[in-house]
C-alpha cells in the first residue's frame, strides 16, 4: 500500500513549507516537490496543513481507581485519539499493592489487545517497592519491556501516593537505567488534612476539591520532587503542571541547566477555579487532579509554553461519566472521581487558541504536541515528526474548518466535554497510522488490534526500527 499526500504544508518543529509526502508502507520514503511517483491513494493536500500525528504522553485508558473505572478503553480512547490527531500515546500501567511489574504490565498489555487502533507504549506507575515490586525489576524494564519511563504519585494518600523513600529510590534506579522520572507533584499529606477540616466543617461541595488543594501544594511537591532528583541525579519530568507555584521551580532548574522537563494539560489554558462553582453538582465535570486553578496561571502556562519552561502538552485524558459515576461524590467532594476527558480535542483546542490567537507558532505547537513527547519518551524519529523513514503517522489538517466542541460527536464514551460549546476553527481530515488510512472525514477506518505496542527507547534516544516490537 502507498499514499501520497500532495501539495500540503509540510509542518514539524523546525519546518514549514510546501510539498509532495509519500508513504510506502509503513514509512515515509520520500518527501519533495512533486513527486513523479505512482500511489495506491492520492490524497489532496493543497491548502491543508500536513503534521506529524500527535504523541499524548499522559492517558489513563481503563484505569481501575478507588472503585471506579475510566469509562474510555483501549477502544473508544484510541478512536477518540485518532479523530483527534493523536497517533499515539503513552499510558500509565498502575502497579496494584503486592503486585509485581511485569504483573501489572501483563494486566495493562491484557487491556489493550485485539482493541488498540492506534499506538501505544506505557509508563509505569510505581506505588508499591515493599511488597511486590523491587527495585532489580524496575531496573530491567527498559531493556525487557520497553518502559522507560517511572511514574511516581507524590498525593492520593488513601490509593496510589508513595512516600520520599520510594520516590528517591526509585529515582537512584533511573539514574543508573537511564529511565525518565515522572512526578505527580503535590503534598499528599498535607492535603489529607485539609480534605478532613473541610468535610468536618460540613464543606462537601465541588468547588471544595481546588480548595483543598492550594497551588503551595503543587509548589512544595514540585520543588521537592526537582531537589530529590538532583541528588539521585536522575532525570525528572514533572506531569501535569498547573500553576505558577510549580512553573516557577520548574523555570529556576531549568535556568540551572538541571536534568528536569515539565508538562501542562490542554485544560489548564481554559478552565479555572470558577468551573467547579456552579449549582446543581456541574462543578463535578471539573474534578481532576490538580485542580483547575485562578484564571490569571492561565497566562503563565502560555508564557511557559513559549519560553520552553514546559516542553509538552499532553491531555491527562481520564474520562468518567457524570450521570453514573461522577456522582458518588454528590455529598463528600472527595468521593467524585478525579479525572476529565479531553483526548481527542487537544490539537484543535492548542491550534485555535495557541496558534490563531498568535500565542504560539505551529512550529512550536508540532513541537509541545508531537515532537517533544515523541523524544521525551523515547520515540522519535520513528513518531513525532515527519522525516524519511519516520513512520507514515500523519494528520492532514484543514485549517479552515468551523467545529463546535460537543459530547454530541466526540467519541469518547464520556457524557459531557470539558469544552462543550467551544467553536474552533481548523480541524483533523485524515489521519494516517503507519500509512494507513484510519480516519476519513467523519469515518473510522482502523480495526481493533491493529494498533501496535511500541517498545521505547531512552529518553532522548533515537528509537531504532528494530525496537517496534511486532503486532
Ligand atoms: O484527576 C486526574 N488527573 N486523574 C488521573 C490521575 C492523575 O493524577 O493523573
Ligand atoms: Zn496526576
Ligand atoms: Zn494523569
């Protein structure tokens, strides 16, 4: 099978300009002005943009927490992905208390088979070095399983929150494997104890959750979390950044050349605090962790982004419904399961209000949404940006397209969006995975299990053809 993708603008992080791509296979073969090349598909580009499909690094599909689980499987999540843009994504693989690692991932691997459509590699999410997982199988998962990457969770007291010694080490193992550091940064315990004061002076509400959680929390965390890792001289990226508390230590490591990346979530530029007070428990729809924060750390995250402080974007896409699910936490705010969806809106949300709205270029939105991750997580240049011999992941977008954001037409399985109401101009056409044709307009073109997992290579480590493990 072959496509070519004629007369496009060929957008990466570093380029722009007009051109004839050609995918043979799986891979892009040829990139040039009108190529003299006969293709199985010819695909129509001429005003539309041409990028590279868009990496997520931070999902959680079918994630099983405090007795729910995220409504989104590999299915309606990866489906979501793809009418979005996204090729492919990296989700967190929870280790369940007394479990071992390859436990979990043959629990997570379990998930995904004969459902994915598209790509996917995972994180593991450390929480249990006492009983279950040591610190010599952390260390071969990189090499044995192509997880490169340990996720710590620094809150969550009741489920999923490690204390300092797990997080530091943890962070001594990825020193000597060469594995990325993920953190959620707040301070689990002290917001255990302002949770307990608030429902005992009979505050249950939504808007209880962001009060409960002050931005400090998230500074502190973050801070500790930058310092702990200079002393492991581990490599640290701190997840879904959401204030100026934890952009500021963020910044300062940085500034110091220190080995420390950051992400913020599409959500984060467009819902603030004021969200999670409305009447009649719509304030739920809100509830993800960190919270929604004042508008004004709005316009840091912006700065953030285009000063590199922060080098991704990713979704935190962790879906529920709010008739069924979300509604458990009607009469205690900390019951409401923490999580939103947002997977598929990600590139038309950055491309309308970051690029049209002059926030940021599209260079640099190819780069905080495809190309950053894509190299963070040790998957470049086989994803991530549009190259000969990189895989034909490629997303044909009409710039000109007029959207309204609904629960209506996405294709989550969530029963509201974070966005609903939102119009947006410019919008995914079609979408390519490994050259094939998997989103068309409005059809859906991929079959179950034909998504691939994908064996990472090292952050900043080029991932070799040879390291795609087989469908
Ligand atoms: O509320 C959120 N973000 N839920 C998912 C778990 C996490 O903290 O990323
Ligand atoms: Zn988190
Ligand atoms: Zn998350």
């Amino acid at each position: 099978m072959s496509v070519l993708i004629k007369g496009g603008r060929v957008i990466t992080a570093a380029d722009d300009y007009v051109a004839d791509v050609y995918v043979e296979g799986e891979r892009i073969s040829l990139i040039g002005e009108s190529l003299d090349v006969t293709a199985d598909r010819v695909i129509d580009a001429s005003g539309k943009y041409v990028l590279p499909g868009a990496v997520d690094p931070h999902t959680h599909l079918e994630m099983p927490w405090r007795g729910e689980t995220t409504i989104d499987d590999f299915e309606s999540g990866q489906t979501a992905a793809a009418f979005g843009g996204t090729t492919t994504h990296v989700d967190f693989c929870i280790q369940g208390k007394g479990q071992t690692f390859s436990e979990a991932l043959e629990i997570w691997h379990g998930k995904r088979e004969g459902k994915a459509v598209i790509d996917n590699g995972f994180h593991i999410a450390v929480t249990d070095l006492r009983e279950g997982g040591t610190l010599e199988e952390l260390a071969r998962l990189p090499e044995e399983h192509g997880v490169t990457s340990y996720k710590l969770f620094m809150a969550y007291k009741d489920s999923l929150m490690v204390d300092d010694e797990t997080l530091f080490r943890t962070m001594q193992v990825a020193a000597e494997t060469g594995a990325l550091v993920m953190v959620h940064a707040e301070n689990g315990d002290a917001i255990e104890v302002l949770m307990a004061e608030a429902i005992a002076a009979g505050n249950t509400a939504p808007i209880y959750h962001a009060l409960t959680r002050p931005p400090e929390t998230e500074g502190e965390a973050t801070n500790r979390a930058i310092q702990l890792a200079r002393v492991a001289g581990a490599a640290l990226y701190v997840v879904h950044v959401s204030c100026a508390e934890s952009v500021e230590p963020v910044a300062l490591a940085r500034d110091k050349g220190w080995n420390v990346w950051a992400e913020t979530c599409t959500q984060y530029f467009f819902i603030d605090q004021s969200f999670l007070d409305q009447p009649d428990f719509e304030g739920a729809k809100y509830v993800y962790t960190p919270p929604p924060r004042p508008k004004a750390n709005q316009e840091v995250l912006w700065n953030a982004v285009r000063t590199n402080v922060l080098q991704a974007i990713s979704t935190d896409h962790c879906a529920y419904l709010f008739d069924g699910q979300k509604d458990a936490g009607k009469d205690d705010f900390r019951q409401i399961p923490n999580g939103g969806p947002g997977l598929e809106n990600r590139l038309q949300m950055i491309h309308h209000f970051g690029v049209r709205e002059g926030r940021i270029s599209l260079n640099r939105m190819v780069e905080l949404l495809c190309t950053n991750p894509a190299k963070l997580f040790g998957l470049y240049p086989r994803k991530g940006t549009l190259a000969v011999g990189s895989d034909g992941d490629i997303v044909v977008f009409d710039p000109e397209k007029h959207v309204t954001i609904s629960a209506a037409t996405h294709h989550s399985r969530s029963d509201y969006n974070l966005y609903e109401g939102i119009e947006v101009q410019g919008s995914p056409e079609v979408v390519l995975l490994r050259g094939n044709v998997i989103v068309d307009g409005d059809q859906f073109l991929a079959k179950p299990g034909s998504g691939r997992f994908i064996k990472r290579a090292r952050p900043n480590e080029e991932l070799k053809p040879e390291t795609l493990a087989t469908a």
